[in-house]
C-alpha cells in the first residue's frame, strides 16, 4: 500500500516522502501564487502536487489585472509535512512566469 493511501485510510504513513498520516488533526498549507496569465501554467503548478500523489483541497483563480494578463491562484493543500510544503514553495518559485509564491499555515 502506498503511503498516500495509507494516509488517506487513517493509518501510519511514510515520512520519508514528507506525507503525513491523518489520526489527528494535519495542518493546511495555503499557497497563493501571483503568475502570468499563461495557459500551461496551472498545469505545471499542479504536477508539482499531484506527482506526490496530493490533490488539493481548494483551488481557485482568477485572471486579474488591467488587461487580464496576470494569474492569481490560491489553494490549499493537507497531508503534507512542513519541510514538503516549504520545499514546493521552493519549486513554485522556479516555474516559468510565476512572480510571487506566498505561504501560510493553518490547523484543519
């Protein structure tokens, strides 16, 4: 059984992949990501998510600025230990036209 699905099941899960197991309550990371408005950009912030076999909780966006050129995305993600969360920050920061990665902490 994968750790993921381990999680996911309640039981103990696998560190090593910075998963963590939901017997009692798992922080919420909140990322809100500032990009250009491009169409292979929400893909590539996803796959960051989902090749940890993370899918988020909540996701929104909006195009925004004067001329709809920008990208706004905010979402949330559990399961994740502090340093993964960190980590994907990281990368988020390195995806072609993202300007801003901010992050928060939350108890579910």
């Amino acid at each position: 059984m994968t750790s993921a699905v381990a999680a996911s099941r309640g039981m103990e899960a696998s560190t090593s992949e910075g998963l963590v197991a939901h017997s009692e309550p798992q922080p919420v990371f909140c990322f809100s990501v500032l990009a250009e408005a491009d169409p292979g950009l929400m893909p590539r912030v996803l796959e960051l998510f989902a090749k940890r076999s993370l899918v988020p909780l909540r996701w929104h966006s909006d195009r925004i600025g004067p001329d709809k050129t920008e990208l706004a995305m905010d979402f949330q993600v559990g399961g994740m230990t502090p340093h993964l969360a960190d980590y994907i920050a990281r990368c988020l920061r390195q995806v072609h036209g993202v300007r801003t990665v901010l992050t928060s902490e939350k108890n579910s």
